[in-house]
C-alpha cells in the first residue's frame, strides 16, 4: 500500500515487463543487503547508514511519451507531482523520448529523470545535446544492476524532496521578506504621512550634516528653494534659513549648542525680518542608543505671540490711553527701587488728579471726558522723557514716575513743567477746556521704601492739594494720612449714595407777609445715609461741591423738586414757586439753561414756579454765571440772591444781574432779637433791595418778635421755624389740605 507521502515515480517505456522489473526493484521490502553495504561504503560507518530505511514508492506506469506526460500534468494539477520518471529511449509508439522528457521538465522542471536504454551500444553525447546538461538528468546504462537502480532512485528521490523542502523554505523566506517589506512600507508612508500633516516645519540631518528628510512645511515656512533641499546641504540651507531672520546671531548659537551637546534638546524663538516668529525645537535622533543625527523643528507662534503681546500689553495698559496701568507702574517703582538702591539715587512720585474733570464728563459727555483724557495722555507722554514712566491710575488720576534727581532736576521743576503742560486749553466738542490739577509728591527714599507706601504717600500729598482747592501742589509730610483717610471715606460713601439714591428732599414754606400765605416752598436736600442719622446738607454738601458730585446731585434736587411741585398741581393743591439751591459748579455747566429747559419739558412744570437759589459768593467768585442767570431769568424761571448780607464783597454786582428777591441771611434775622446794630442793617437791606425793585426775604424766622419786626420794616416774604420747618412731601400736603395756604401765626 502506498502512503500520502510516499515519493512517486513514474516509468515510461513501451515495454511493460521492464514496467514489471522496474516495480519489482522498488517495492523491495527490506534493503537489500548489497544497497546497505553500499550506503556504508559512501556514507561511511555513520549512524545515518544504520538507520537508513529505503523509501517506499508509489509507482505508476506509461507505455507512451503522452500517456506518460497525461500522468505528470494530472499529478501537478492534483498537488501530488512526481519525483522521478524513467524514461526509455528511444520510445518505439507515439512522440519520441526526447520530445517527451522536454515535455515533462516543461511542465514540471524539477522531476528527475532517469533515461536508459535498452541497446548496449547507444551513443548518449546526442542525446545529451538534445537535452542539455543538467542536474536533474541521469543516464541509467546497461547492463542493469538492481542495487545502483535502487541507489539511483533513492538519491534521487532525497534530492528531489530535499530540493521540494528547500523551495517551501525559499518560498516562505521570500513571504516573510515580502511581508517585512510590505509592512516597512507601511510604516514609512505612516512616518511620511505623519511629517507631512504636522503644522511643523521639520528637517532631519544626520551627523554628517547632510539632509536626510524634511517635510513640505519646513521647505514652505523658510520660503527654500527646491534646488538647495535637494542638495542635501545643511551648511548652505543654513545661511539661507539664518538670513531670513532679524538676528541670526540667537539661532546660530542654537546650532553651536546643538552641535556642541549632540545629546541635547533645545529650543528657541526667531523672529523674522518679515515680522514672522517661529519657535525651534530640536532633538538628537537616536539609533540603538546611538546619535546619528538631529530632529529640527519649526512652529510658527506668530499669531500665539502676538496674542501674548497683546494680552500682556492689555493686562498692564490703560485700555483708554495706552499709557501704563497700575500694574506695570508698580513694578516700575519696584525696578526703580531696586536701582535707586544700587546707585543710591533717589526718585520721586508725582500723583495728580484733573481738577473738577467729572464735569466734563456730566457737562459734555463722557466721549468728550475720554477724548480729554487721550489728549492729555499724549500731551503727557510727548512732555517727558520716554525713561520716565507717565501712568494712568483710571479716571482722572495719573503719576509720573521721575528717576534720577538730582539739583537740576527737582520734583518741583517737574511740577512746574506739568503745570506748563496744562497753560493752553484743550480744545474739546469746539469748547475750549482749561485743565488744572491736584498734585501730590512722595520721593523715594524718605517718604516711604516700599511701592505701596510711596504710592499711599503721594496720593495723601495730592489729597491735602485737592482740599485746598484746584491747581495746587504738596510735598508729602508725616500726619498727612489721618486727615485723608476720613476724607477719602466720605467720598467712598457720598459717591455710593448717588448710586443708592439714598437722598431726599424736604420743603420749607415762605409766606407772604402781607397776604399772609404760602408763596413758595424751598427745596432742601437730606441725606438718609445707611449708618447715621438723616445727614444734613452742611455736613455732605461742601464735600460734594469738592468733588463735582454736587453736579450729578443737584440734577436729581433740580428734577425732583419741578416733579413734586407739578404734581402737587395736578393734585389740585395751590400752585405756587418751589425754590431750588444751586451751587456754583451747576451753574458752570455749559448746558445748564438747556437742562433747566428740558427738566420743566419733561415734568410739564411751568418756568413761573421755578426759582432758583444762588449765593452772593458764588456770584463774586466766578463773574462768568452773571450770564447764566440772566438766560435763566428770559426763559421765565426766577433768581433769588440766598444767604444775602454773609459775602464780604462789594454790592457792585447788584447792578450788574438782575435778581427777582434777596433773602437776608438767618444770622441777621437772629440778631434782630438783642442787636441794634444788625436791626439798622436789616432795615438797610430792606430799603435798598426796594429801591432796586427787589422783593425781600427774610429766612431763619424763629419767633414772634422777629416776624413782627420783619412785617413792620415791610419785609414782604418770610421763612423760619416759627412759621414751618422743612418737612416732607407727604406731611406739607396734609398741611395744605387741612390749614390751606393760611399760617397759623400770621393769622390776624
Ligand atoms: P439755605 O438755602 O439758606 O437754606 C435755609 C436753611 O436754613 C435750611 O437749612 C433750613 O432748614 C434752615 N432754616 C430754615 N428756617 C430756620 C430757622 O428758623 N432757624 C434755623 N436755625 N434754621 C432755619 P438746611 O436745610 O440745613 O440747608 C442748609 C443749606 O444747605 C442751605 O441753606 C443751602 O445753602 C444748602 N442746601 C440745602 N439743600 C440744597 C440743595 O439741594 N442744593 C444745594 N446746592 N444746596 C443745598
Ligand atoms: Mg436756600
Ligand atoms: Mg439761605
């Protein structure tokens, strides 16, 4: 029985007894003694000739050339091909031997073939030419020996399994090759694709400085002609790549480190000529812990840097002037400190705050308040040396940081150049505006060593300049900080109560001494503060005219006031004047008639009964508000001249501005009671503001005795406790809807 992988021989030959003799041969069962003899003698006395087993074969037989070649394609095809014909020559039926035998290595070039014949006498050197010389071809001649048959078949069929075994091994080598390539592949068009989707410009150059890989990106960012990549030329890239740079010094001594610590990874910034900056990063390339080149790469964090910048610049610039904000000048003084320290120089702090600069704002508009900011700001920066530091603190408050002091140049002549800055006015909404400003000095280091005790310290300084009014200056002196650390809170508060609208009015009635009613009523402010009790107007009022508040806070008294009168109207209760004090700032308001005019459009309140208060001082002080009230007065509201008798200034201007009625100061009217004196002034005052056709208002009426005075002198309004106190909305209607206009005291 034949096995799966017994060897299979075919024999051709048209003689089937030698078929017969063939199988015979090699079906032997056992080796014959002879083969074994044999092996020994060639293999020598080895154990592989002890356990030499002769092969069994599958032997199929052919008595033609075709039948034969039939076989061998049947067996390749079935994937059970033959290793090792016998061929007999010639072959008397159908295609000759020859033919046949070509045939079959055509088919299947690794069959041995045994060729014999059955003529003793036959010549092999044609048919050897016919064939050709090869491995594969064995000549089998007569006479016939069993043993070298089986020799012959035995090594031949070793051979051809040996060449078999050898081709699947060849074969799968081949696989494995193709396989290791196909997957080198693999990862080299992974590595290429993954160079070439980086942002990053890369380039790879081995330790001979030669170019070995870069990526479209690297060859795009440096602009670098196709010509010098492919030169592979690291030295002329270079140049190249190092002329495109601002300064190349930086990136030259990143390739000396580089080259100096090959096993480094180092990175850099460039900025370019074309404004472009890139970051450099690089890394040694390994190979089995073994440096054979560098990584470079290129990121271009232009947008990321300038985001920085600008973030940086936003973070320690006023956004308004660009001047810088408290950040940076801090660490300005720090820095100066520390070299003040170094050198023992000194250096000193200018604070100043814009005077009144909050009614530029409430006056005109905040554009026109920012665009006086701006304006100031360049003046500023144009006016000092660029090594002084001139910063914005926010609103109106600046400081200049002045290093460097010495005899020549003093905090004084400082003061005095800013000062110059300001002597022409700043042309703003086609208003000329005059700056002046309060100013504070702190020098380094005997008014304090520390930022904050510097800044503190001058801003004290500029305080104590403020209280005193606009346009001054101050040297900081120790016992400053009490007085300013009060003050600065009552502004904190007065600033949060226009914002909490924590105040209200009350009204106080001024009676007609000779009809004997209610003619008007005063508007007096009252300030409800969280804390305290109800704050009176001298107590916040001197504080608001100060700071500008006065202006935002006199709008609201204005409004409110025309409201409740006009409301009252409508309520049906009799009409008469509300009287409203205004301070001076107010009265400075370019557009202080246009808001009076649209206060009365928008309450519906008639001109007629409105009055406004204004003070004998604030007339001296400032002569520019005669105009005002004259335009006040053609629009139909009424003046009344307050507190008069208490300015120590010249009557000269009664001549000048028309008022509708004096109101004779409290103190007078007091006096009436013990002093002689002050009963001819009073009768005085009477009598002149008659013959300017002045009505006369005494205020401060406290008694019966008073009044009587006043009603005998032919005063023709009166206001005072013992006729009403001031009191609120609420409790003046009831008073007038229960006792009418009528006062009781005055009744006859
Ligand atoms: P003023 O305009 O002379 O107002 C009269 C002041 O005298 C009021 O004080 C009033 O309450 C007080 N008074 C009235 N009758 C008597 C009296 O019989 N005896 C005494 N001793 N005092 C009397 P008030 O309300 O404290 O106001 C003080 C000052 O504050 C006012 O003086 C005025 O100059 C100012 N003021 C009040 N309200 C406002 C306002 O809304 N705006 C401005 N700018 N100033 C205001
Ligand atoms: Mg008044
Ligand atoms: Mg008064």
């Amino acid at each position: 029985m034949s096995q799966e992988n017994d060897f299979r021989i075919i024999i051709i030959d048209d003689n089937t007894t030698i078929h017969q003799n063939f199988i015979k041969i090699l079906t032997a069962k056992e080796v014959p003694p002879a083969l074994d003899i044999l092996e020994r003698e060639i293999l020598g006395n080895s154990e592989k000739a002890e356990n030499f087993i002769f092969p069994t074969f599958q032997i199929d037989t052919a008595s033609q050339g075709e039948q034969g070649i039939e076989r061998i394609k049947t067996g390749l095809a079935n994937g059970k091909p033959y290793a090792l014909a016998f061929v007999a020559l010639p072959l008397s039926a159908g295609r000759n031997g020859i033919e046949t035998i070509k045939h079959i290595w055509k088919l299947d070039p690794n069959i041995q073939v045994v060729i014999y014949t059955a003529a003793s006498n036959s010549s092999w050197e044609a048919t050897i030419k016919q064939l050709g010389i090869r491995d594969n071809l064995l000549i089998l001649k007569k006479p016939f020996d069993t043993v070298s048959i089986q020799l012959i078949v035995s090594a031949l069929t070793r051979k051809w399994q040996l060449m078999q075994e050898t081709k699947v091994c060849s074969d799968s080598l081949e696989e494995s090759i193709q396989e290791r390539l196909r997957s080198l592949h693999t990862a080299l068009s992974l590595i290429r694709a993954t160079l070439e989707s980086s942002a990053d410009g890369i380039l790879v150059i081995n330790n001979d400085g030669k170019i070995i890989d870069y990526n479209k990106q690297f060859v795009d960012m440096w602009k670098i002609p196709q010509l010098m990549v492919e030169s592979k030329n690291f030295e002329l890239l270079l140049n190249y790549m190092i002329n495109q740079l601002k300064s190349g010094h930086g990136f030259e001594d990143m390739i000396k480190e580089a080259n100096d610590k090959d096993d480094k990874i180092i990175n850099g910034l460039y900025k370019f000529k074309d404004k472009r900056i890139f970051e450099c990063y690089t890394q040694p390339q390994k190979l089995d812990d073994h440096i054979i080149g560098r990584v470079w790469s290129f990121r271009d964090v232009t947008k990321r840097i300038s985001l920085e910048e600008k973030l940086q610049k936003q973070a320690t610039h006023d956004a308004l002037t660009g001047l810088p904000n408290r950040i940076l000048l801090r660490d300005r003084i720090q820095q100066a400190i520390l070299r003040a320290e170094r050198t023992g120089s000194n250096f000193g702090i200018l604070f100043f705050d814009l005077d009144h600069f909050k009614l530029v704002n409430d006056s005109l508009s905040h554009q026109a308040g920012d665009k006086l900011l701006k304006k100031i700001s360049k003046h500023l920066l144009s006016a000092f040396r660029a090594k002084d530091t001139v910063a914005r603190l926010g609103g109106d408050e600046f400081i200049l940081l002045i290093e460097d002091l010495d005899k020549n140049k003093s905090m004084v002549s400082i003061v005095r150049k800013l000062k110059n800055i300001f002597k022409e006015p700043y042309k703003i909404a086609k208003r000329d505006i005059y700056v002046t400003a309060s100013m504070g000095v702190s020098l380094y280091p005997q008014d304090g060593k520390t930022v904050n005790q510097l800044l503190r310290n001058a801003d004290l300084a500029m305080y104590r300049s403020k209280e005193l009014g606009s346009d001054q200056f101050h040297f900081y002196k120790r016992g400053m900080n009490k007085l300013a650390s009060v003050r600065l809170k009552q502004e904190i508060e007065l600033m949060r109560a226009i914002e909490n609208e924590e105040f209200f009015l009350t009204y106080q009635p001024q009676f007609d001494l000779i009809s004997r009613k209610m003619v008007s009523i005063e508007a007096l402010i009252r300030w409800e503060h969280p804390q305290k009790a109800t704050v009176l107007p001298k107590d916040f009022i001197p504080l608001a005219e100060e700071t500008g508040f006065i202006v935002p806070i006199g709008d609201w008294v204005l409004r409110t006031a025309c409201q409740q009168n006009k409301d009252w109207q409508n309520m049906g209760l009799p009409a008469m004047r509300i009287s409203v004090n205004v301070a001076s700032s107010q009265l400075k308001q370019p557009d202080f008639v246009e808001k009076i005019k649209s206060i009365l459009r928008e309450t519906g309140l008639k001109a007629k009964y409105l009055e406004i208060e204004v003070t004998e001082n604030v007339i001296t002080a400032n002569p520019e508000v005669v105009e005002v009230i004259k335009n006040v007065r053609k629009i139909g509201v009424e003046i009344s001249l307050d507190d008069f008798g208490t300015g120590n200034s010249s009557l000269g201007y009664l001549k000048k501005v028309q008022f509708d009625r004096l109101k004779i100061d409290k103190s007078f009217v007091n006096s009436i009671d013990f002093n002689r004196e002050n009963q001819v002034i009073m009768q005085a005052i009477i009598d002149m503001a008659q013959s300017l056709n002045y009505q006369v208002l005494a205020e401060g009426v406290e008694n019966k005795k008073q009044l009587a005075f006043l009603i005998n002198k032919n005063c023709q309004i009166a206001q005072g406790y013992y006729l009403a106190k001031p009191m609120t909305a609420p409790e003046l209607e009831t008073l007038l809807k229960e006792k009418g206009t009528e006062a009781p005291v005055l009744e006859k």
